[in-house]
C-alpha cells in the first residue's frame, strides 16, 4: 500500500509491479495527506495530517473505521499489547484493539441485519406491483 497526494492510497499486486489492485483515492476519507501505514493481519491503518487515523481491509480496500481524538497531524502509529498508538511532534493517543474491533463487528452485524431487512421487503413490493397491474387490467375490460 502507498499513499499519495492529498488523502490518496493505492494497493499493488507484488507480483506485478504495475499492476494496483484498489485505488482508494481521495474518497477513502482523509482529508490531508497521509504520513504513517501501518500493517496488522488483513488490515491497515492510515494516520493523516486531518488528525484521523483510518482502518481499511486490505482485501477488500474498503475503510472499516475513524478513529478521532488526535489534536493534530497522526505522524506515527505503532503496536502496543492490545493498543493501537497514534502519535504526533506534541501528543499521543491509545486505541484499545478490542473496543475498536467490537465496534466494527457491531456495526458489520447492523448493516448485515439492514440488508436482510431489505431483501424481504423486495418481495412484497414486487406483489404490490403485480397486484395493481392485475387491478389496471380487469379495469380496462
């Protein structure tokens, strides 16, 4: 993963050198540019001079989480037992792991119930829709 301009990030396929996998872009929510990456399992985490650290998977290049509280630029992340750290030239900030990922679980499990949510309504609409062609039709008789 590489950052570049203002917010951008970009995945590459280390087999093909110029081959990216995900061009995250400027959307991925930074606002300034991006000064640390930092690598754990199958996500990354992203410090920025907007006072954000950012939590992306890697496999799928989505942003998972912000994590906010930095009262400036994120210069440098590290590992710390179960703290993730995000440091500047004044101040640091901890995250707990755990809070953070059960919060993203939490969040995953909501969209997961949304979703399902809006599948079962799909066939009732498409009923509605039927049912209301059949009402037009008998009225044209």
């Amino acid at each position: 993963v590489t950052a570049h301009g203002i917010g951008g990030l970009r995945s590459w396929d280390l087999r093909k050198t110029d081959q990216h996998l995900f061009d995250h872009g400027v959307g991925n929510g930074h606002t300034d540019v991006i000064n640390t990456i930092l690598f754990e399992k199958d996500r990354f985490f992203t410090g920025a001079d907007d006072c954000s650290v950012r939590m992306f998977d890697i496999n799928r290049g989505k942003c998972l989480d912000k994590l906010v509280g930095n009262t400036s630029g994120v210069i440098s992340l590290c590992f710390g037992g179960d703290l993730l750290i995000s440091s500047n030239y004044k101040s640091f900030r901890k995250h707990r792991m755990t809070d953070i990922i059960n919060a993203f679980n939490q969040t995953e499990e909501l969209e997961a119930r949304k979703a399902q949510a809006a599948e079962a309504e799909q066939p009732k609409v498409e009923e509605k829709d039927t049912k209301s062609k059949k009402k037009k039709k008998k009225g044209k008789r």
